[in-house]
C-alpha cells in the first residue's frame, strides 16, 4: 500500500499485511512510550550480565545478512542453471524455425 506525500510514492507495506491489522488488528495511540522504564531496566540487568546489547544486534545483523547472501547467490545460481539447461534443449530444428520466423523465409520443404 503507497501514498503519495509531498510528490513522493511512500509505500506503508504490503497491502495484504495493512488489510489484515485493518481487519483484526490492535493499533492503540500511544503504546510506543510505553514501558520505557522497564525496557531501560532490562537493558541495565544486560548490561551487568555483561550482555552488551550493540554487540548482539551486530552480530544478528551480520548473520543476517550472510544468510540473506547465500540464498541469494543459491537463487542466481537456480536461476543461470535453468536459463542454461533451456539453452542447451534447443535443436537445431528449433533454431531453423526460429530463424524463419525472423526472417520471414521458410526453407522448409
């Protein structure tokens, strides 16, 4: 789902997820500033844990973003296989007919 904003396309989401939270979703003004104390003490407790909160979201982040990677590179490399198996099936006869449908020219008998 998109608007337009000050001559800009800003898209809000895929519109089956904004039909879903519109259908049977929750949405309360204000929760954002809510228990912000308690997330400040959690974060504290981390952080005498010696959990350091950077650290982790850094980590996930580059996991992330490695996995993201390879099945990306998996999909390219499904991708140019197939592409290359399609080439490998055209005949000879295939490329005639082809051809002749290019040029205009029928050689067939």
């Amino acid at each position: 789902m998109a608007a337009n904003w000050r001559g800009c396309d800003v898209a809000f989401g895929p519109e089956q997820t904004i039909a879903a939270v519109l259908d049977h979703g929750n949405i309360v003004a204000g929760t954002i500033e809510q228990g912000i104390e308690e997330a400040r003490e959690v974060m504290e407790r981390l952080d005498r844990l010696d959990i350091r909160f950077a650290d982790v979201a850094a980590r996930l982040e580059r996991v992330g973003v490695q996995q993201f990677a390879e099945a990306f590179d998996k999909s390219i490399n499904a991708i140019k296989k197939n592409a290359r198996l399609r080439c490998l099936t055209v005949s000879r006869n295939d490329a005639v007919v082809l051809q002749e449908l290019l040029t205009g020219e029928c050689t067939a008998s």
